[in-house]
C-alpha cells in the first residue's frame, strides 16, 4: 500500500567538492551535497537497503523506514470475491470456465498474457506515485515462474474431468517435485514471473517505491479460501504432500538468486494468509519457513522476509499447541518482519481479539503487546476495502501513530462504482459474467488505468493517503494533492527570482527540497540552494511564489498544518496566506502563488521523504581530493581523522543548513583529528581547506 519514512538525512556515497567561487555558490552546493542529487540530468535512483532493528526497519545510516503502499491485487493473480458476482471462484476456475466456453489453452493463455499486460501499466505505477505513496506489494501466482511448457502439464490438470483429474494431478506434483530437484524451476530469464518484477522495478526506482513481492498462491494452496487456492484438485494440499514444498522452496531461491543485489525489492512475503491449520499444519509451516529463509540466507540474500501465521496471516501461535512462529523457532532470526492482516475492525489500542486466541494480532492492543514481547517489526499487509470512512480513516492515522508500515488491498476493483471502497473502479461487465469481452478486447480496454474511474469520494483519499514524520535536514518531494504534481522551480535555473510552479515528477534536483525547522519551516531547492519564499514579501492575495537568496525573511518560512485528509497545509509566515496551484489547475507548468486563508484541495501539499543512495554531483562541480590526503572513516562515530595536509591547513564542518559547527583553525600536523562525539546523527559536510586549493566531502555522523 502506502509508506512513511522518518530520517535524519544521510547519504551514503563520500562526493567531494573543490569550491572555486563566493559564499553564494559554497551554500548551494553544501545543499547539493547534503541532498545528494547531480545538478543535469536526473539521475537513476538507487533505494537503501532495508533492514530490521528490534520494532523498527531501518536504513544502514539508521533512518526509520514507515512503508505505506497500495497492493497491485487482481493484476497477477484473480480472485473471484474482486471480480463482482463471482465470489468463490479461483483463477484456475476462470481458466475452466473459458475452456468450457470453447477456448483453447493456448488461446486462453493469451487472453491472460492480454489481461497482465493491460491491468497494470507504467500509467499506473504514475498515479501510485503521484499520490505520495512509497510501496507496493505484489500478489504474485507460482505458476507464473514456470516456463510454458511446465505450466501446460498444470493446466492440463485445470481442463480434466473425473478420475483423469486426480491422475493428472498426481502426475503434475511429482513433476513438480523433479522439476525442483533437478534445478529445472525458475532457471530461465523470459519466465513471465522474472519478466513482470524486471519491468515493475524500472518503473518504481525513479520513483523510490519499493516492492514486496508476495507469494500470493503457492503450489497445493495454504488455506481453504476459493479465490487464494491453486484449486487444482485438493485444498491445503500444500501441507499433506511434500511434493508441493519443494518446489515453492525452489522458487524463492531463485527469486533471491536473480533480486538478492536490487534493493528496489524491500521484502519477500513467502506464503500469504495460511489459514484454518492444524497443530501439525503449523509444525510443517514453521519447517517450511525455515527452510526458505535457510536457503535466501546462504545466497547471501540479506532482504526482509514476512511471515505469516494462520488465520489470514494474523495468529502466531495455535491455543494450547506447541508448534509457534516467535523469533526464537526461526534459524535465522536476522531481518523478519511479522505479518498483520486487518479489516474493518476497531480502532483503539485498548481492546483485544474476541475469539480468545492465542497471540493473534489483527486487533491493534494484541500487536502491542507481541511486539513488545518479541521487539518485531510489523508490515500490515492487507487492510481497507471499508466504506465506512471514519473507521478508514482511524485505521491508517493509528497505523501512522504506531509507524506500521502498511499496503492497501487493493489499486483496482472491479464495479466497484456505488461502493468506493478502492482507490479505481474498473468500468463495464464483470468478466465472467460476459466472456465476450474477452474475445473481442473490450475487457482489456476498461482494465486499462486511463479508463478506471477514480473514487469520487474525498473522505476515502482523506482515510487512505500517507501521512510521513519531516525531520529537519531532510529532503522531500512536495506533491499537490489535487494534481498529484511536484512542486518545483522552473526550467530548472538557479537565479534569484526563478518562478515555482507544479509539474509532472521525474526525480530531478529542482523537484527536491530540503527542510530545516527553527521558529518555521524553510524549504531549500536542492538544485539551486535558494528558499522558496514569496517574491517582493508581498501580502496581497495571489502574489508570487518563487525561490531566493536564505535570508531568514519570515517570507521565507512556512507553517506546516496537518489538514483532514493526510496532507499539510502551507501558510507563509509573512503573509499568513497559503500556498496553492494558481486556479486548481492539473497542468505541468502551472503556477504556484498565495492565497486567501479559506482551506481547498489545491492547497493541501503530500510531503514525501526522497530515500536514495544517490550518485554525487556533476562533474562541473567536483575534482577528486590530491591522493596525499585520506579522510576517514566517512561514516564515523566518534573520531574522524584527516591525514596528509600540507602546513597551514584548516578545517570546518557544516551542518545541512550551512551552518558551521566545527573549525580547526591552520595546523602545521600532517595528521589532524576532530572529534565528532556529541553531535546528532546525520550528514554533515567536511571542508579542507589546504595551500590554496578549497575541498569538501560528505560526512556521515552515526
């Protein structure tokens, strides 16, 4: 679904600056430095690598990590209860239901091919982005890392009838299980499953959305629910033959194999909602588990892992049995994130599950209290679909309060019209309702984002959309909740005086905006340096909002309301008036002033943490330091040591905001330590000066 992410800012990669021009100049590339974002062209993003520390996930410079998204149900896998007035079918069904319409397989394995290649497109993945959200969570079909010829044999299974089905079925599993032992699963590049996640992960990184890939059906199905059953024969299959295990155990080694460097992907959610086991159902998920985790370890594959308990992915621990899913019965307790599923339930952090079940945490009080005693980071997997929109609501600001990420089920929702429960309605005929539309195309063209209806109803964004902690020093994205637009600076220029205005997001410098809080907030063009301030520090109604020198000028400084409807108001300190999208306008360029002190959607701003590794500066604004002088460690606790200088060097330290916080005035040592104890964790900026020449580099306090 969704995300928050709460920082100091800090990058990671060491850039290094050779400062040949006046103080102007030095503050606008201490900006760039700090925000670490090349002037030109935009460059390719690159997210930190996610982790678990105790409740939190974090990043490896320590910034708390909130995920809030939207999950891409119905796109990979189908399941009936979205799919209007037929509730209990699985996708295998509606496979069948095509064959008994007289379809071929192979014709019905290109309507599919048709329905994934229309139901999310990079139009999408867009509009996901524009409403500040920061992952999704993909429901993925095992069958979709077999290769053609593997899946015929399944399918086959699907179109037989009688005693032929069982034959079949049999006969798949144990080809199944070969195919596994022989290395034969998941082995070539063109597997749809590879191919879907490749072209997901090109068009989230410039976005900085994350992935969690969600096994969504697995092989024999983990639960009796239709719509998330393999269906092929038996349910719950998967925990009375081994043969559906090990192939599942295959595929997330491969899976890990192919992703284990791209950290575009924040977690494998390895079985989803497992539900109505036995004690022994437990014991063989707890082994599965474990030997899936066992496996993605030894490919040095350090991602975050969900795990799911029964009852839907809520419950721990059966009632009286002994078979659990704590930290303590996992090998590998290292990066695990425990699973919440909650729907249309209460929002208080006081009362408990009333079914009386063990270490069940769907109930807000419950998650507490587990947490607390296993000091587990949570992912809410699934939650919303609920009309009643102050419960909506509750749910997600007390998600936001208890900074559990969380992913909304689900983007698209077919006929959902009258209900608005999703964020899109998919327009016409319940498929299976009318297989014409299969055949002649008109399905695939209302699957289509351009053709969904968004929800009308402004209470729903108002529940749903991301609120996200601003720390000062930290760089964002500033989105119009309206136009879902970025704010930014013309052209881009670096001059004072530039316009600002809204335009479509393509990570680029002048979209970004680093924040510092003193009596206000100020917002700092990281392309620039320059301040987005109301231009001549005029009152009036509709005057310009452009970008200036700092000078401190309350025309600079901004009060930040959270407003009704996860976004935040901007009210200039000067004026007392708020930023707005001049005429509610949706268009790129359009332009960005005050206005009157009365609150409307054009003046509602998503504030979204940038998150990336960065690649440095430009070239025009770097030279590397002589290889004489070695600063080090460049991520450092205590002590940081300069070596190599020259007589009569010097050293200062600045924080975010230009602000010089250390000085070593002129040494004539050839070694020089400063001691960094005491100051706040984050970035700050190293300048060394030596002979005549003027360096600076990036510094990260832990």
């Amino acid at each position: 679904m969704i995300i928050l992410m709460k920082a100091h800012f800090s990058a990671v990669l060491p850039s290094r600056l050779r400062i040949t021009r006046g103080l102007q100049v030095l503050r606008s590339i201490i900006l760039l430095v700090v925000a670490g974002i090349a002037t030109g062209t935009a460059p390719a993003q690159t997210l930190k690598r996610l982790h678990a520390e105790g409740k939190k996930i974090v990043t490896p410079d320590k910034q708390e990590v909130i995920l809030r998204g939207v999950n891409l149900g119905q796109w990979l896998v189908m399941e009936g209860f979205m799919s209007g007035s037929n509730g209990n079918m699985a996708q295998v069904d509606m496979k069948r239901k095509l064959y008994d319409a007289g379809q071929t397989p192979a014709q019905i394995e290109g309507l599919f091919e048709q329905w994934r290649a229309n139901f999310i497109t990079r139009a999408d993945i867009d509009f996901v982005a524009s409403r500040g959200f920061n992952c999704i969570r993909v429901p993925l079909h095992y069958e979709l890392f077999l290769t053609r010829g593997q899946r015929e044999l399944r399918t086959e299974v699907a179109y037989a009838d009688g005693t032929a089905k069982l034959t079949k079925y049999n006969a798949y599993k144990t080809a199944l299980k070969n195919w596994a032992d022989n290395n034969e699963l998941a082995m070539v590049d063109s597997i749809d499953g590879f191919q879907l996640i490749d072209t997901l992960i090109s068009w989230c990184k410039p976005y900085g959305i994350y992935l969690v890939l969600d096994m969504h059906v697995v092989p024999g199905t983990a639960g009796t629910n239709t719509p998330i059953t393999d269906q092929l024969y038996a349910g719950k299959d998967f925990f009375t033959d081994s043969k559906n295990r090990t192939p599942l155990y295959r595929i997330w080694d491969k899976i890990s194999e192919r992703y284990k460097e791209e950290t575009t992907i924040a977690m494998y959610d390895l079985i989803n909602e497992p539900h109505s086991l036995s004690e022994g159902d437990m014991g063989i998920l707890k082994f599965s588990y474990n030997q899936m985790i066992t496996d993605i370890r030894a490919n040095g594959d350090s991602t975050l892992i969900v795990v799911q308990g029964t009852e839907y992915g809520n419950q721990y621990k059966r009632n009286g049995g002994i078979n659990s899913l704590f930290p303590t019965d996992f090998s590998s307790r290292y990066n695990l994130v425990y699973s919440i599923h909650r729907y249309r339930l209460p929002n208080n952090t006081t009362e408990s599950n009333p079914w009386n079940l063990q270490n069940h945490v769907a109930y807000f009080a419950d998650a507490i209290a587990f947490q607390n005693t296993h000091n587990v980071p949570y992912l809410v997997g699934e939650t919303g679909l609920d009309t009643d929109y102050t419960r909506l609501a509750g749910n997600f600001d007390l998600m936001d309060d208890l900074k559990m990420g969380s992913t909304l089920w689900s983007l698209k929702y077919h006929t959902d019209g009258g209900v608005n429960r999703a964020p899109m309605d998919i327009p016409g005929v319940n498929p299976w309702d009318n297989l014409t539309q299969w055949t002649n195309g008109t399905l695939f063209n209302n699957i289509r984002f351009e053709n969904c209806i968004r929800n009308p109803v402004s209470a729903y964004w108002e529940a749903i959309l991301p609120r996200y902690p601003l720390v000062s020093g930290g760089t964002y994205k500033v989105l119009n909740y309206l136009s879902g637009k970025a704010l930014e600076v013309a052209a881009p220029a670096t001059n004072d005086g530039d316009n600002v205005q809204q335009g479509n997001y393509t990570y680029t410098p002048d979209q970004h905006w680093v924040l510092s809080l003193s009596d206000a907030w100020s917002f700092m063009n990281a392309n620039s340096g320059l301040a987005l301030e109301i231009a001549d520090s005029a009152t009036s109604n509709e005057a310009n909002a452009q970008q200036g020198a700092p000078t401190q000028s309350d025309f600079q400084k901004w009060l930040l309301e959270w407003k009704n409807g996860h976004a935040y108001s901007l009210t200039n300190k000067g004026s007392n008036l708020y930023l707005e999208v001049a005429g509610s306008s949706m268009d790129d360029g359009a332009n960005v002033l005050q206005n009157i002190s009365v609150f409307s959607n054009n003046r509602k701003w998503v504030i979204v943490p940038i998150l990336d590794q960065s690649i440095g500066l430009s070239t025009a604004l770097t030279s590397p330091l002589p290889p004489t002088i070695r600063v080090y460690p460049t991520r450092v606790e205590a002590l940081l040591q300069v070596e190599g200088l020259s007589p009569a060097s010097s050293l200062k330290l600045y924080d975010v905001s230009g602000r010089l916080i250390r000085s070593i005035g002129q040494q004539n040592q050839e070694q020089v330590h400063m001691d960094l104890s005491g100051l706040a964790p984050g970035m700050y900026l190293l300048e060394i000066r030596n002979q005549n020449e003027v360096y600076q580099t990036k510094i990260v306090k832990l």
